[in-house]
C-alpha cells in the first residue's frame, strides 16, 4: 500500500516584482497555511517522506506544515523537478519514488496537483486551491505501479472558516 498527500502552496503574493520561483506568502496564505495545517494530524501516516517544490511559496508552505506538525525542517527534501504545472511531470517525479517509502507528503503546484489527483483519485476535484489538502491511497507495492487509487481525505481552508 502506498498513500500520498499532496498539498497545493498557501496563496503567494503579487506585490513583489520577482520571478515566479521567488514568490513569498500573502498573509492570507501563511494564516490558511497554518489553518489547514492544524487540522490534518488525524489523516497523517506516522513515517512520511516529505517533498516540496524549490519554489519559495512551496517551501515556506512546507516549512510551517512541519512546524505545526514537529517535523524536523531538515526531513524536507527541496526537488527542482516539483516546481512545475504540468501534471505529467508531477507523475514522474511520484513514481520514481523509492519503494521503501510507504506515504509521501508532497507540497507542489497547481495545475499539476489538481489534474493528478483527477487521474489518480477516485473523487472529481474541479481545482484544489491553495493551501488545499488530498490524501490518496494506492494499493500497489511499487510507486511506479500507480493506478487508480482511493481518495481518502480532502480539506481546504474554506472548509475550516467559519465566516
């Protein structure tokens, strides 16, 4: 069995002119961020292997996650190949994960995250925004093997407001 949980960057902000790979957090991120963060403990598996995307919005996006969840930092491992928007080269990157790793954590990019989770989850997701959490479990022993998997959890901050 394989689970993976993919988690779309916290909203990014506009007001900085820097390149894309460069954009920091809105506030409004950081908040959602934290939101999503203190409420998915229950749907974590215990030993994970975490991935984020080199993007700055992706990285601090997995950096407060790990805090919130007591992570050491330096569990996190930054992939250049996860910084993208194509949802082809997220499968990639997924299945060329080593197999000795039950459950992988994976901050990335939309529209790369929401197509994935469409192929591969068992639940139609018109777009995972920011901040947005899935957990998908496949019942294969290698993670090159992927199909169609079990969508077990999905929570978006809007589902943790209460306005």
């Amino acid at each position: 069995m394989k689970n993976l949980i993919l988690i779309r960057h916290a909203k990014s902000s506009w007001d900085a002119p820097v390149h894309d790979k460069e954009r920091v957090l809105a506030q409004r991120g950081v908040r959602d961020a934290h939101l999503v963060a203190q409420n998915i403990t229950n749907f974590l598996p215990k030993a994970n292997l975490i991935w984020s995307s080199t993007a700055k919005r992706a990285s601090e996006t997995a950096i407060i996650f790990a805090q919130i969840q007591s992570w050491p930092i330096e569990s996190i491992l930054f992939k250049d190949d996860l910084y993208t928007f194509d949802a082809s080269k997220l499968e990639k990157a997924i299945k060329s994960c080593d197999n000795s790793y039950e459950n992988v954590i994976l901050f990335g990019h939309n529209e790369a995250i929401t197509e994935f989770v469409n192929k591969f989850g068992d639940i139609f997701i018109d777009n995972v925004p920011t901040a947005g959490f899935v957990s998908i479990s496949f019942d294969v022993t290698s993670w090159s093997d992927l199909g169609k998997g079990k969508t077990n959890k999905i929570l978006f901050p809007r589902d943790l407001k209460y306005d």
